[in-house]
C-alpha cells in the first residue's frame, strides 16, 4: 500500500502519524468527558435527594435525559479509545455496544419531543397539567419512546443474525462501518432518521408556536410562557446539532473521496467532537443551571457543601417553573 488518495505517505508513516497525535487526540476528548460524567453523576444525585424532583413530571424527564446523556458519553468514550487504541471487540459484543448506542441516541432524541410537550401542557392547559402529566403516564410515555427507540436495532440484530454473511471476523474494531456493510442497514438507518427528526421537529415547532401565542396574550403569567418557549427554543437548538450529526456519516464519504488518510480522520476526530461529545456534555449542565431550585442544590453537593443553602428556596412551585 502505497497512497490513500493520492497521498505519499506509506503505510508506517500513517501509524506513525497517528500514534503520534492518539495521546493529544485522547486527552481533549476524554479529559471533558470524565469531567461532564462527573457533573452529571452529581445532577443525578441531586434528583435523588428531593422528593419534588421524583416526583414532578419536568424533572423526571429531565432525570430521562440525563441518565440517557450520561449512558451515551460513557459508551462513546469507551469506543472511542478502543479505536485509538487499536482493541479489537468480539463481534457479539461489539453489535450489544452498537444497538445500544444507536438506541440511547433515538431515545434522547424523542426525549426532547416530551419535554417539549410537557411545557406545552403546563404553560397551554395549567389546571389539567397534573393530571396529563402525572407520574404514571409519564412513565408510559417514558416506556413508549423507548419501544419506538427500540426498533432500529432490533431490526438491525435480527438483520445480522438471519441475513448477514459478510461478517465472519470474530474479533474487529467496533464501529458501525465494519460492522453493519450490507446496504439494508444504510437504508433503515436513513428512514428511521427521517421518521423520527420530522416528528420530533413537528413537535417541538407546534410546541413553540403554542406557547409563543400564550405569551402574547395571556394578561397573566407571561414570564412562565416566557421562560417556557426558551426551553423549548433550547430544545430546538438540540434537535439542530443532533441534525448536524448525522452529517457526519455524509462528511465522511466527501472527506474519503476527496482528501487523504490522515486529513480524513482529522476531519472525523472534529465532527466526533463537536457534534457528538460536547452537546451531550453541555445540554444537562445548562438546564440544571437553568432551573434555580435544582442549580442551588446541584451547586450545594457539587461544591461538598462549600455553597450554603441559606439563599435557595429548595420548596419550588412546579407549575410555574421554566
């Protein structure tokens, strides 16, 4: 093997390149990672201690998501530094790693259209809102976004199991590209994609447009609708960097084509990065901070009880909340 693409660099002179950029490449992706699972481990803590927390309806699924986030940031850096490592994964586990991954990140994308309805229910229907949105039909909305969530890679193991005959490798590195290579599985992948950001963006739009109306004339309670359309705006904000994503499948086939090796997997690192690590990172964190109850109490045992709690009032009114 001579050249990637027109490029002059050998083989050797590639790992070489790339054992010489895993350690800086390691660091700033897993560095952050562990600091936010140390973040979000704290926020889920904190929704443990409060009863309120349990039981309301907004911050049960704000618990789903974080819980959701953290499951997918640990996941990704445990793939992320197999491949920089070069560990190869058996193949039955490496497919359990994929179908979960692929799972948790369909599941926190329908996520978002429930916490979009919730606000849309508290801020448009305020005397139904307990009842809607009540711990038991949270829970069966919580259980039908993840049979939903659950069907791509149930369809895709099935694939694999019955159909599939190109993979007869017993130990390979972990990614969706050696793994799944029949065309099928492109193909669900896109028209599950599709399926769900239009529902989940029909959602979050009708939400909007509901709760922006409700700002505009309602005499009383504008700065609840408010707050509650910047959440939802917040969640639209979301859905657009889950839609950045998925262009990293479509950035990688440009990239192979027109670039070499070693430009290529730079470009990859980026995306990986920015559109994968990092939202997950930030999106807890800025609506634990969001929220005044749960960011004084969050900050209290995030800080070992450093920040007193004399200035939160931890006794919140849920429904008017952002």
């Amino acid at each position: 093997m001579s050249a990637f693409n027109g490029s002059t660099l050998n083989l050797s002179q590639i790992v070489s390149l790339l054992d010489r950029d895993a350690p800086v490449k390691t660091f700033l992706c897993v560095t952050p990672c562990v600091i936010f699972l140390y973040v979000n481990g704290v926020m889920i803590f904190t929704l443990r201690k409060k009863t309120v927390f349990q039981e309301a309806s907004r911050y049960i699924l704000f618990g789903h998501m974080l819980w959701l986030d953290t499951l997918y940031l640990f996941m990704s850096v445990v793939l992320f530094v197999c491949a920089v490592s070069r560990i190869t994964i058996m193949k039955n586990l490496c497919i359990a790693l994929l179908a979960a991954a692929q799972a948790l990140y369909q599941v926190a994308l329908l996520n978002l259209a429930l916490m979009s309805l919730e606000r849309y229910v508290a801020i448009c229907f305020p005397l139904r809102h307990p009842k809607i949105t009540s711990y038991r039909r949270i829970h069966i909305a919580i259980g039908v976004v993840w049979m939903m969530g659950l069907i791509q890679c149930l369809s895709e193991m099935i694939i694999f199991y019955a159909i599939d005959s190109t993979n007869t490798v017993m130990n390979l590195f972990c990614s969706r590209t050696t793994l799944f290579r029949l065309q099928i599985y492109k193909k669900l992948e896109i028209a599950f994609t599709c399926i769900f950001f239009v529902l989940v963006c029909f959602v979050i739009i009708f939400t909007y447009a509901s709760i922006a109306a409700v700002a505009k004339t309602a005499s009383s309670d504008k700065a609840s609708a408010k707050k509650a359309n910047k959440t939802v705006l917040l969640h639209l904000i979301q859905l657009g960097l889950c839609a950045a994503s998925i262009l990293i499948g479509v950035i990688q086939e440009v990239i192979y084509v027109y670039t070499d090796y070693i430009t290529s997997l730079h470009v990859m690192y980026f995306c990986f990065v920015v559109f994968l690590i990092f939202p997950k990172c930030l999106s807890p964190l800025i609506y634990g901070l969001r929220d005044q109850a749960f960011s004084c109490l969050f900050k209290y045992y995030f800080t070992f009880g450093f920040k007193k709690l004399n200035s939160c009032n931890t006794d919140i009114h849920l429904v008017g909340g952002d």
